[in-house]
C-alpha cells in the first residue's frame, strides 16, 4: 500500500494504553479486527524496534504487531533527547 501522506484531517488518531500510559498513533485507515495467531519476528528474523511479532492475514499480506510499551519508551527517550540538544 503506496503512503498517502494525508493531513490530519484525513487520517484517524488512535489511542493506545500500555502500563497505564497513553499514546496517540496516527493511522490512514483501520482495516479491521481480526483474531491471529503472533509469530516472533525475533525468533524468525530479527529485532525490530517498536514491533513485536507478526502475522499473516487472509490475504496473504503480512501485519506487523506493535509494541506499545516499546513505542511509549521509544518517544520518551527520543523527546528527552530532542529536549537537551534544544537546550544546549
């Protein structure tokens, strides 16, 4: 699926829970909900940042399944980061 880049107005913010921390993540579109059986991609591939395991659909395509502790840790540290060379 080719990136549409769309403004905000375009797209659908979705709010994520994890470890009682919250996150908005801005999708193109929800497809749907399925039930899937996870594979580890570590175990298959390697690690990927963010990212905890995949599936394959019925389609044929493969979901990548996020990490949403990972990703709330991933933004904090990058914003910590981002907040220091701005004050320096």
């Amino acid at each position: 699926m080719p990136p549409n880049n769309p403004g905000f107005e375009e797209g659908i913010m979705v709010i994520l829970e994890s470890d009682n921390q919250r996150a908005a993540l801005f999708v193109d579109d929800l497809v749907g909900q399925s039930q899937v059986v996870i594979k580890s991609l570590e175990a298959n591939y390697r690690k990927v940042d963010g990212v905890s395991g995949a599936t394959i659909l019925g389609t044929g395509r493969v979901a990548l399944i996020l990490d949403v502790s990972e990703l709330i840790g991933m933004h904090k540290t990058r914003s910590k980061l981002h907040l220091k060379s701005m004050l320096a």
